[in-house]
C-alpha cells in the first residue's frame, strides 16, 4: 500500500493531516488562526456536550491540523509539526505574544531556509521554515560551525521527556 499522491485525495484534502489531543481545543484553534493565518473549518467542530471538543479542524495552507480536547483517562497527545511559513521571526514573535516559548530563534538552515522553533502553550513543538533564497547552508557544528540547530531541539525534547516522566510519577503517586 502507498499514500495517495495529492491529486488523488477526496475533497482536496492533504495525503497526510496531524491530529494532536489537547487541553483548551478551542484556545488551540484560535492559537493556530492567530498565528499562522489558519483557516477553521467550522462545520467540523464537534462539541462535546459539556463543552470540550471530540474534533476541530484547522488548514494551515493545504493539509489541516485536526485536534480534539483531552477527555477524561485521555493522556494529551501533542505533536512534533513542521510548517512552511514567509517569515520565521514575524512567526514566532506573534507564538511569542500568544504564550509561545522560542526554542531556536531564526537560523541559517540547509536548501536555502530558515529555521525557527518554538514550544506552543499546549506543548506542541513546531519547526518553522522559510524560503531564504541565496543563504549559503550552515557550517556542521562537527566542522567548528554553530551547533544551535541540533543544540536546542536537543534540549527541547530531553525537556518534554522529562516532563512526561514527572507526569508518569505524579501519576502513579496518587
């Protein structure tokens, strides 16, 4: 079996849409409209009815994040997302004003991009890429060049590990 090449899909839809479990779904979705220009498909918000959200969705561009509030014995699902935007720094000063931690501020990456990373207020770990044409790639941190690439997700991920692992521990304590 092979994904479905994009002119395949039904609807115009994306061969490949992330779906996070969060908590606050719909700060989330006003997080992604905020920030990245996302459009809400709002004949797929599906309330709960105490209020949470089962599904939502948001297109940023072609494919669409989907995402649901945490119910009850759910654990939060966020997710390691990559998108393609026109400015890395604009980015991730408006996540920066939303509550968004900057993980790696606009760096020189490879093919001519830029790179950004930032940590969202629900725990998502998003790379930002842009277009930087006539950028000359990085030097390898193994050739003397900056290590800020691979040193900060390094540390961002070993922080989410341990955060999971305190959650796991407070968890089993009660």
């Amino acid at each position: 079996m092979t994904v479905l090449d994009a002119k395949h899909v039904p609807n115009g839809e994306a061969p490949l849409n992330p779906f996070v479990v969060v908590d606050d779904a719909p700060g989330f979705v006003t997080f992604l409209v905020e920030v990245f220009g996302g459009v809400e498909n709002e004949a797929a918000r599906t309330p709960m009815p105490d209020g949470r959200l089962i599904h939502a969705e948001v297109a940023l561009g072609g494919p669409k994040v989907m995402l649901s509030d945490r119910l009850d014995g759910w654990p939060t699902r966020p997710g390691l997302l990559q998108v393609c935007v026109g400015d890395v720094g604009a980015t991730l000063g408006a996540a920066a004003q939303r509550g968004a931690r900057i993980v790696t501020p606009p760096s020189p990456f490879y093919g001519e991009t830029t790179l950004g990373r930032m940590r969202d207020p629900w725990g998502n770990l998003w790379g930002l890429y842009a277009p930087a044409a006539g950028q000359p790639d990085p030097v390898p941190a193994w050739e003397g060049g900056d290590d800020i690439i691979f040193r900060t997700i390094d540390q961002a991920m070993k922080e989410l590990a341990a955060e999971r692992s305190e959650a796991r521990v407070c968890m089993n304590s009660d």
